[in-house]
C-alpha cells in the first residue's frame, strides 16, 4: 500500500488515548543581566502560551493528523485543569473520559525560555497512583469506550493514571476484538506491558529495562529482542534520537518462542534539531493511527519517523499536520 492510501485512511480512524493528562506552560523572555541576589539570570518576560503534554499531546497529534480523538485521564478542578479542557474541546478531541479530581493538581510543566533556550523548568504535579471513584469511572469508561475505536495509545509518564491494573483492563477488552494497543512506556512500568502490541521506548529506556547497555548495534539488536521475549509485546520501536529508530516485529506465523523479532532500522529524515519535547508522543500517535489505517509495521514506522522529524525541528511541544506529513514523504525516497 502506497504511502497516500494510508494518509488518506487517517481521518476515518478514532484512537483511544489513555494515560498521563499534561499542560505545557511555557514563558518566553530575554535576559540582558545577571541577578545581584544570586548568580542566576533575570529574565524579563515577553510572553506566555500554553500547549498540550502528554497524553493530551499525543490526542492532539491525533487531531492535527485528521484521526478521531478521545481522550481518558485526571485533571485538577483548578485554573490549569480548565484552560487544558478548552484547548482539547477546541481541537475536537472527546473528552467524556476525562474525570476531575479535587484531591490532586492538573500536572503543569512549566518552562521558562530566553533567546529561545530553556533557563529553568518547573512542575506542579502528583505521582500517587489514581484510586477510588476516578479509578473506578476511569475503568468503567475504558470498558465502554474500546468497541468504539480502532485503535488504544496508553501514554505513560508516571503521573498516576497507567497502572497494571489499568492496563489488565485494557487488554481483557481489546485483544477478543484484535484491536491494536500500542504503550509509550516508563522503565519502572515495564511488568504492566505484557502483551500489548507495541511499545516505543527510546534508547535509554530499552537499555535499562533489558538489562543490556545500548553502545552499538550489536548491543541494540541484544537488548531489543530480550524486551520482546520478556514484554512478549508483538513490536518494539525503538526511538534512537539523531540515528532515528529501529523496529523489532515477532514472526506472527511462527509459534515457536525461540524465533527471533525481524529488526529493521530506519535512518533519521531530520533536517535540523531545535527541541526533542513531545517527540515520543508524535511517534506513536502517528505509528498507531498509521497502523490502523492499514499500514504495514514497517510501514507505520516510516511514516513515524517522518512524523519525528517534523517535529524536532520546532521549539516546543509541536504537532505534525496531515500536508507536512504528506509533504515530508514526497520530499524523500520512502513514497
């Protein structure tokens, strides 16, 4: 299948985002001085914005790509809660899985940039793990909310909402149906994967739950396929920064344990690097929906990849649009 039919198939697929809901804060200025109370620079304020992070993040690349967003998480009932629900509605994101928490912030990342450099960043969050009602209406809603989506991302950043319980649900009612569950993980949650479709660590990631240091090929290949036997997921994509990224995908007609993941290792199309911010997210919002439009494994992660090129050229957390998608493909020998 050529590249524009799986394009073309993005905005008639709806993704089940699950996971960590963060609000990128970010204050822009310049700094012409050092302060005379401490060695630290002064910072005169020009600006401020606000962007999407983690799972809302991965949504909104959803959107931005023409797929059909819903998103299921915990926000605060504060100021940070209610400006992320407006900037998700205003994208056309569902959000009725979102539950509303008085106990617990809206998880804020707050990054202040000078002559387009971070000085400092900042956060405001709480890592217990969401119990109770939420965890109760969170389940219930995932349980409703699975016939009705081709696809699930689980978007981990350890914020309290992915748990292996959570992720037990997930699976009871999304493997009967074959529908594809793909997991941007955290090492300290790697028991939770078990059997899902896809996980997108990047090197460091892989190198620490594997147990094997990431130092050259050789080394990535051993600790990629000792996270597949282990996780028995069906696909690793292993995110490599500048030397782009490396899929390791289980022989689905085999049944021997014993047989080895096909690797296949696809060279960055990154023109220039500005921010890596959210660079994860835009993978596998664009490997899942890419998928789920019928694109082949290896086919998601080309597509993928372009996606992370796109983005790492802008400072902040960005998205990457259908046309840039569509343009960046053309532009290179991957048609």
């Amino acid at each position: 299948m050529i590249y524009k039919n799986i394009l073309r198939g993005f905005k008639k697929k709806k993704i089940l985002v699950i996971g960590d809901l963060i609000l990128d804060r970010y204050i822009w200025g310049k700094v012409n001085r050092i302060s005379p109370e401490a060695p630290v620079p002064v910072v005169e304020v020009t600006d401020e914005n606000f962007l999407l992070g983690g799972a809302s993040n991965v949504a909104n690349n959803i959107a931005a790509l023409g797929g059909r967003a819903t998103i299921v998480g915990v926000a605060g009932n504060d100021i940070a809660g209610g400006i992320m629900m407006k900037m998700l509605e205003e994208r056309g994101i569902q959000c009725g899985g979102v539950f509303w928490s008085s106990t617990r912030p809206t998880a804020t990342k707050t990054r202040i940039i000078a002559h387009n450099q971070q000085v400092v960043r900042f956060d405001r969050e709480d890592k217990e793990k969401v119990d109770g009602k939420v965890l109760k209406g969170l389940l219930g809603y995932i349980r409703s909310a699975i016939p009705n989506h081709d696809a699930v991302i689980i978007s981990d950043y350890k914020k309290g909402v992915v748990s292996s319980e959570l992720v037990r649900e997930v699976l009871k009612h999304s493997r009967p149906k074959n529908v594809f569950v793909s997991v941007d993980p955290k090492v300290s949650h790697f028991y939770c994967y078990k059997n899902v479709s896809l996980i997108t660590p990047n090197v460091m990631e892989a190198s620490v739950a594997s147990g094997i240091e990431i130092k050259d090929e050789k080394s990535l290949v051993n600790a990629g396929r000792a996270l597949c036997k282990k996780i028995s997921c069906d696909a690793i994509l292993i995110t490599r920064g500048e030397y782009g990224m490396s899929l390791f995908e289980k022989d689905k007609g085999s049944t021997s344990a014993e047989v080895l993941p096909k690797v296949v290792h696809i060279p960055t199309v990154a023109k220039n690097v500005y921010d890596v911010t959210g660079a994860g997210d835009t993978v596998i919002a664009t490997f899942t929906i890419a998928y789920a439009a019928g694109a082949s494994m290896k086919e998601a992660a080309v597509i993928s990849n372009h996606a992370a090129g796109i983005v790492v050229g802008e400072v902040g957390t960005a998205v990457v649009k259908i046309d840039q998608l569509r343009k960046s493909l053309r532009s290179n020998r991957d048609k």
